[in-house]
C-alpha cells in the first residue's frame, strides 16, 4: 500500500466512517483510552512490567492477545509446489 492509497482511504472513511467505529463511538467505548497509560513505568521512568502485569494488560485487549501456541490448529506449510499440487488434486477427487 502506497502513502497515496492510504490518503485516499483515511480521506474515504472520513466522509464514511466505518461501521465498527461508529458503533463503538455510539456505545461509549473506547472513551477510556485516552486515560490509560500506554506503558507502565516505575520510578525513574525505567519500564517494570511484571508478568502479571502483562498478563493483566493482555486480558484488557482481549481473547485474540493471550499467550499460547499462535500456530495450533493450523496445517504445516508446504513450500513446495508438487506437493501443493498433489494435496489440490487429492482433495478435488474426494
């Protein structure tokens, strides 16, 4: 994406916000952003995140940011393209 395409698309959603944000601005969330601190910092400005820390600030974000395997259930990749073709080829003929 060019810095021209992403002009074009922040200049689109200005005039055609998309849905998501608009249903969250009408239910108030997200107003809390601005209060959070971003990074939690100990004294003298030096980062101190512990892990239950982390841990919590993870669960504030959400399911899609917990800890684990980000590979579980998926296949293992093939980069070669005979057997690519052969996989295609096994599954059309089921």
């Amino acid at each position: 994406m060019t810095l021209f395409d992403v002009e074009e698309l922040t200049r689109y959603w200005i005039d055609h916000p998309p849905p998501h944000l608009m249903i969250a601005a009408y239910l108030g969330i997200g107003r809390e952003r601005g209060k959070r601190a971003s990074v939690l910092r100990g004294p003298g400005g030096n980062k101190s995140t512990s892990a239950a820390e982390i841990g919590h600030i993870l669960a504030e974000l959400g399911p899609g940011f917990g800890s684990g395997d980000v590979h579980a259930g998926l296949s293992p990749v093939a980069l070669n393209f005979s057997e690519l073709r052969r996989r295609t080829t096994a599954t059309d003929r089921a």
